[in-house]
C-alpha cells in the first residue's frame, strides 16, 4: 500500500510540475532600474538593459531565470550576469506571482569585481514579467520588467 501511495503522490506532483503553457525555454529583452543609497542617504540610480532567458514554464511550481545586462550609473556600471530560481507560488491561467532568489555577478569598468545574492517577487504572464529585487550586500533596491518572445 505504501508504494502504491508514493508511486500516485510521485504522477500527481509530475503533473502540476508540467505546466500547461507551450514554450518551456523564452528569451526576452529586460530593462531595470537600481536604487542605492549612498553614504550621505541620498539615493542614486543606474539602469540597465539586458536579455533574460526563463527555463520552466510560467505555471510551473519553479522556474530558473538567468540573463546578461549591461547596467549604467553613477555608483554602479558594468555587466551584470543573474542566475536565479523562482518558485511560482500563485499559479493562474495566465498570471503567475514568484518569490525567487540567487545570485549576480558583477562585473564593472575598472576590474572590480561584484557579487551578491539578489531576491526578488514578481508577477509573470506569457510574455510579460515585471518584479522588484533587492540586494542586501549593496544595499540595492529595484524593479525590472522583462518581455518574452
């Protein structure tokens, strides 16, 4: 009986994993804005424009999301490479909403390199993905809207 249990409970989670959306790899265009606060508490801004790549379904429990962007400021400018996972917690027909997490590589102009973990809550449609992150290593706050093909 138990492995009757285990096999049943092992096809139903398969099945909520597959999704239902056609397109299990997407690659969008991304723009985004960071927020830093600096030493004296003003806040500074760079912005960045990237491409962005979704491997899993948008109606899938988890999604791994990576990219490459190029990001321009006056406290920060480079490249930056995300590698993250989002796990979709609300899961609709043609909304999904995440909470995800990972990590950024940065690398910017003058050899210096950064890195920090970077969380994030977004909504995502078929071709439409908008979140904030945050970064707590640089004290970054910000929000990005990314477009699937």
């Amino acid at each position: 009986m138990k492995r009757i249990i285990v096999l049943l409970a092992a096809v139903l989670i398969s099945v909520s994993l597959m999704g239902k959306d056609d397109k299990v790899f997407r690659v969008g265009v991304d723009a985004s804005v960071d927020c830093f606060e600096s030493y004296n508490n003003s806040i500074t801004t760079s912005f960045g424009i990237g491409v962005r790549t979704r491997l899993g379904k948008r109606d899938q429990w988890f999604n791994v999301v990576g990219g490459l962007r190029y990001i321009y400021g006056t406290r920060l400018s480079g490249i930056q490479v995300p590698i993250l996972l989002n796990v979709n917690f609300v899961r609709g027909k043609k909304n999904s909403a995440y909470l995800g997490a990972g990590y950024e590589f940065e690398f910017d102009f003058i050899g210096t390199y950064w890195g920090c973990m970077k969380f994030q809550a977004g909504l995502a449609r078929k071709h439409m993905d908008f979140r904030i992150f945050y970064k707590p290593y640089q004290g970054d706050l910000g929000a990005g809207i990314t477009y699937y093909f």
